[in-house]
C-alpha cells in the first residue's frame, strides 16, 4: 500500500465518490469491525481511520475499488488492535455476562426464521458461533456470509486465492451450522 | 460424486458460483437424495439467520466528526500499511473499469451488428428506443441498457444525495454570485445538476416501461423531484434559490434505493453475454424488473426464491428459447427444438438496523 501524498487538493468528483463510499459501506464496515474486535465503540474508530485513510489516498484508488480496499484497510486495523491486545477476546458481545438464564431451544421451523433471530438466545448462540469460528473461517464468513463481498473481494481483502476463499467459508458454514444444533432445533 | 463432495457444491450453490451444467447436475441429485436436500435447507436456514443479525450502526456526529479530523490534517494511520496490497488487485481493479467500459462499448457495437436475415425479422417493443431517447443529453445515446438502468436507479438517488452534500457550500457561494450565474458558471454545480437531470429522465423512463414493483410513492417522489430541480435551476434570487434547495433536501430518496436492471438486448447471444458479465463484474447487481428479449426468447416465469425479507434473497427467471430463426413479421413456420434455461439472479440485500 502506497504511502500518503500530502496534497489537500481533493477534486469535486472524487469527494463526491468518497461521500457515496461513506453512505454506502459505513455500516457493513462497522459490523465487519466489530465482529472482528468484539467492541462495538473500538468498531466505529476504526471504521472512522479506514475512511480517513481512503480520503488521504483519494487519488490512488479508483472509485470501483473502495469497497474492497476499506475493508482491506479496516481488516489491518483490526489486526493491529487484536496484536496489541494483552487478553482473550470476549465470547458474547452486547451480551449480559450476568445472565444466567439456560439457552431455550428455539424451533427454526417455524415460517419466519427473522422472528426467531430476534430472541435474544438465538442471537446470542448465533454470535458465540460466528465467534468460536477460526479466525481465518471467520474473517471469510464474515465477509462473504455477513458483508456479501464476492469471493474475488474477500480474496483481495484477505491476501489468498479465490479457492481458499471458497473453502474456508464452505467450512466456517459447516461449523455454524453445526454449532448452531447444539442450540436451536433445526 | 458422493454426498459429501455435493456438499461443498451445495456451499458454491448458495453463492450462485455454479456452472450451468454443474447446478443441473446438482439439482438432479437432490431431487433423488433426501439427505442432501436436508442439507441444502439447512445451508438456508442458517445463512438466513446470520443475514437476520442486525447491522452496527454509525453514530449520528460519525460524518462531521470525520471531517472534523480531515480538516484538522490528521494523516493515515499506520497500521493499514503493516499488510500492503499487493500489486496485482490493484491491477484487477483497473481491469475491471476497462473491462465495464468494453460492456458498454460491446452494447454500442452490437447495435450496429445485425445478423444476416435477421435484422428485418427482429423488432424491439414498440416505444422502447422513443421513450429512451427523449429528454436525455447525448452521453447516454446510443443507449446501453445496462449503464441507463443502473445510472436511473443508483444514479438518481446517488444525485440528490450528492446535491443535499453540497448544499451547504451551495449556500455560501449564493451570497457571492448571482444564481444565474452560479448555475451557468460553477463547474461543480454544473456537473451535479447535469447528472441529476440525465437520472430523473432515465427515471422517467423507468416509470414509462411499466417496471413492476416499483415503490407506491415512486410517481409522486419523482414528481416532486423533477419539480424541485426546475425550481432550482429557474431560481431568479437569493431566496427561490435557497428555497429550491431546502426543497431538493426534503426529497425522500430512501424510498428509491432499491436498484434493479433492464436487459434489453437485440439477440440471445448479447442478453447471455451481458448479463454474464455484468453479474460477474458487478456483485451489488439489483434485480431485474423487466426483460425485454428478442423474440426467440420467451420470459416464462419470473419470481422471488428464497430468504427472510432482511436475508437474501434470489430472482429465478425462467426462459423458454427457441432454436431456429425468431418469430417475426414475415416469418413462416414453427420454430424448431425449444430450451428451457434457468437465470438466478440475487438481489440486492436488505438489511436490518439495529
């Protein structure tokens, strides 16, 4: 990745695509961050740096490219922060530690499985399974399942092959749909 | 091949990465394996509830805080150098914009190409092309119908969004320069309002094919906005202007984010071509709303599978194709052996907010 250039000259059309690129990709970025860091606040600072970066690299990559490289960038700065951390990520997130209410099986086959997701067990087991994925399973299920890049995105963002790609989220679904039975009846 | 090998093909299959030929061969084991198509529902299932898991929202200050660092100067951080990019995306990507540029070239082309014995046989429906060409500037003539669908769905809503942004350096230069005169001289505005109008035409368009499901408000929110931009462009002072932009504000184009595609294509070979690429090369493709095909090409069925409303969803289109020379004026005779092909296309998620 090519370092900075330091002009404060931003041209009218490239800030109007930096615009849409913020209205567009700030969420999923946000979500994808705070997956990957367990913290939803630390989420929102990163996904602030990785469209600070991609204002100070306007020039440099082409409009059709910014999603993949904002995530590429969040990706990095996800990293570092993981590097930098000193203790275990936490398994629940936005979850009450001190429940200690029993997980209640949920039956999926009911009509509407987005009425079911709503429970706050099967959430909470949708989001220990999403966590308890390894991590190179999780970083392409949560690009591709979660974010809906293309295979060839994710494969930019994560640095591998198209076929790996493919294989590690076909595994990350086999996993999270395993650990999601041990929950919820399917 | 086992159950478990069609289990990865069943993966491959939930993210439309098939071939043809190996979907069919996949479609006709489930129909004879009951374990594989319990896996396969499972496979939905469980991607529908991971879609169904809400969204992060950014805080209501996250824009102006952003800039608020910009104009602070505030550089880039350094991690996003620890892992560089290497040079080969980077090359992918300039592809992929010569690539969209030879589509669009490749529409123009086909245009011009009839095949022989064919071009007096083949006739678009009635008003097409007249629809099209009213009311647009000359970069969108002749017209592709991929780059005309996507900029009236996208481009519109895209438009506005980018007028309201700019709304308020708009109303520091007011005090500066007449309206006239900021409307003929300034090159931003220039641009912004130029694209805005080429979208509400191109919407108007849209609205005059007939698309089906388009939102309930679409007539009245185009109104308004076709009546707002003339508002805005016929503003004689300080006060219709700044009027005309608090109205172009108010536009709810929330409403119309919803993308969808028109394919409409001269010949079979060209309606498979575009659509492939375009699906390939344009993962946030929307649905397509209306087909219009050459006349060997008959839309049979054309429906919604699959997902939650807030999970994905897929559009199957079902085509009866005839072989032989298309029906037409002046064709004699029953068309010979008939196809029936299958076209998945996904649409553009919905997302919960949280």
């Amino acid at each position: 990745m090519s370092r900075p250039q330091n002009s404060t000259e931003i041209d009218s059309l490239s800030l109007v695509a930096f615009n849409r690129a913020m209205s567009e990709h700030a969420e999923g970025l946000k979500s994808y961050a705070a997956r990957m860091l367990s913290d939803s606040i630390l989420a929102e600072d990163v996904t602030q740096d990785a469209f600070l970066a991609l204002y100070r690299h306007l020039s440099q990559v082409p409009s059709s490219a910014f999603r993949p490289w904002l995530y590429r960038v969040t990706r990095n700065l996800c990293l570092d922060h993981l590097r930098r951390r000193k203790f275990k990520l936490r398994l629940f997130r936005d979850v009450n530690k001190d429940d200690e209410r029993p997980h209640v099986p949920v039956d999926l086959n009911a009509d509407r499985p987005d009425q079911i997701a709503e429970s706050r067990e099967a959430q909470a087991a949708m989001e220990e399974a999403i966590e308890q994925l390894p991590p190179r399973f999780r970083e392409a299920f949560l690009l591709c399942e979660m974010q809906g890049l293309s295979y060839e995105d994710a494969a930019s963002v994560l640095g591998c092959p198209v076929k790996t790609v493919s294989t590690r989220l076909f595994r990350a679904r086999q996993r999270f749909r395993a650990a999601l039975t041990e929950h919820i009846k399917m | 091949m086992t159950c478990n090998r069609y289990a990865y093909q069943l993966s491959l299959h939930l993210d439309g990465r098939l071939s043809s030929a190996r979907r069919e061969a996949l479609l006709s084991h489930l129909t004879s394996c009951d374990s594989c198509q319990g896996l396969w529902s499972e496979m939905q299932k469980a991607q529908e509830l991971a879609l169904s898991l809400p969204y992060e929202s950014v805080t209501q200050d996250f824009r102006e805080s952003l800039f608020d660092r910009i104009r602070a100067g505030e550089g880039t951080p350094e991690a996003i150098f620890h892992e560089p990019v290497p040079k080969l995306v980077k090359l992918r990507y300039l592809a992929t914009g010569a690539a969209a540029a030879a589509v669009i070239l490749l529409g123009f082309n086909l245009a011009g190409a009839w095949p022989s014995g064919q071009q007096e046989n083949f006739s678009q429906p009635a008003g097409t092309n007249e629809v099209l060409a009213s009311g647009l500037d000359d970069e969108f003539r002749p017209f592709n119908a991929t780059y005309v669908a996507e900029a009236g769905a996208n481009g519109v809503t895209r438009s506005i969004d980018d007028l309201k942004f700019f709304s308020t350096e708009l109303s520091k230069k007011i005090d500066q320069m007449p309206p006239h005169q900021l409307l003929r001289e300034d090159a931003q505005l220039t641009t912004l309002l130029k694209e805005a109008r080429g979208s509400v035409g191109l919407m108007r368009s849209m609205q005059e094919w007939e698309i089906i499901s388009l939102p309930s408000n679409f007539a009245a929110e185009l109104r308004f906005m076709e009546s707002s931009l003339r508002q805005f462009e016929s503003a004689e002072n300080v006060q219709e202007f700044r009027f005309a932009l608090e109205q172009l504000a108010r536009v709810k184009v929330e409403h119309m984010r919803d993308p969808f595609q028109v394919l409409c294509c001269q010949n079979q070979e060209e309606f498979f071509a575009l659509y492939s690429s375009m699906v390939e090369r344009n993962p946030d493709i929307g649905r397509v709303l209306k087909v219009v095909a050459p006349q060997n090409m008959q839309l049979q069925n054309m429906e919604p599978t699959g997902g939650s409303p807030q999970g994905r969803r897929f559009l199957r289109m079902q085509f009866r194709i005839s072989s032989g020379s298309p029906r037409g004026h002046g064709h004699q005779g029953p068309s010979a052996a008939t196809e029936d092909v299958e076209i998945k296309v996904e649409e553009k998620r919905l997302r919960k907010q949280k």
